[in-house]
C-alpha cells in the first residue's frame, strides 16, 4: 500500500515538482519561476501529495480562489505513480480547500482528447459547457471547459462526501501525518 501525505505546497518543492511537469507537459510546461510565484499568489492554493517512503512530491494540484470561483490551474501525478487514484485524491483536496475558502464552484480546462481526466470530472460533478479552440500550444488541441455546480448545494456535498468515503476505504493508498 502506498503511504502519503497531502499537504501545501513549499518552495522547496519546486524542483521536484519540475521532474513531474517537464514529463507531464513537455516542452510546454510551467517554469520553476512560475511555480515559486504561484505559491507565493494570494489568490493561488496550491497542494503536494508526498509519497511517506522516499518523501518525494509525486503529484500536485492547484487552483486561483477569484471571488467564489476555484479555477484549477494545474494538476499532476509522475508517470510511475499513476493509476494509484493519486489525480482523485488531488481533486479531492482542492474540492475541500475551496469549500474551507468559501468557493461556489470550480472549472477548469482539460484536454479533448484526455478521456481519463474527463471522466475524473465528470465523476465529481463536472460538466463540459464550452470549448476553447486550438488551447493547447504544443498541437493546437482544444480544451473542454469544465465547471461544478454550486459545490454548497446539498446533491453537490452528498455526492462529494460519497466519494470522499469511497476513495477512503480504497486499499491502494493511506493518507496520513
């Protein structure tokens, strides 16, 4: 079983989490500079899965709080994690640090053609409401926009609070201290 912490993310972090964006976007990702500026962003709420054994950052996530919105900038996990309900988890904490900032809902932009990503949202209550053409600068790919429903409303929170549990009793991670 693999052990984890979740946790906020450090400056310290940045160099690990490079390794993870480099292989996750290709030539283009994130610079180390916009990372230390994002967690230095008052609007920004930014978290770090830690794998407890080799106390590496195997996965990230974030979001901008505007108002009320959580708009989720960025989420990954390394390629040797994968598969691990790691990008579940992620969501999962952003969702809980949007309801601890008051936000009312969260979108987001995804690949078209990422299918398992997707299907993550979706599952947490995601629908797609527009299109942005030609988002993606390395193929010119377009992006799906995802938004939440009001995350307060009582069907969001039950359905959220289901998964929450699911993802809880699954056997292939521990979250803890």
């Amino acid at each position: 079983m693999l052990e984890v912490l979740v946790r906020k993310m450090l400056p310290r972090d940045v160099n690990q989490i490079m390794e993870i964006e480099c292989v996750s976007f290709g030539q283009y990702h994130w610079s180390s500079q916009a990372f230390v500026s994002e967690i230095n962003n008052k609007l920004g709420n930014y978290i770090t899965i830690i794998d407890k054994k080799t106390q590496k950052v195997i996965g990230y996530g974030g979001f901008w709080l505007i108002f009320d919105e959580a708009h989720i900038t960025t989420i990954a996990v390394h390629p040797d994690y994968r598969k691990n309900s790691l990008g579940e988890l992620l969501l999962l904490n952003m969702i809980e640090l949007g309801y601890k900032n008051n936000a009312k809902w969260f979108t987001l932009e995804v690949r078209a053609s990422n299918i398992a990503a997707q299907n993550l949202y979706y599952k947490y209550g995601f629908k797609s409401l527009g299109l942005r053409k030609k988002y993606y600068q390395d193929n010119e790919e377009d992006a799906l926009i995802m938004w939440t429903e009001n995350i307060w409303d009582a069907k969001f929170k039950e359905i959220f609070q289901q998964l929450k549990d699911n993802l809880a009793n699954k056997q292939t991670i521990a979250v803890g201290n």
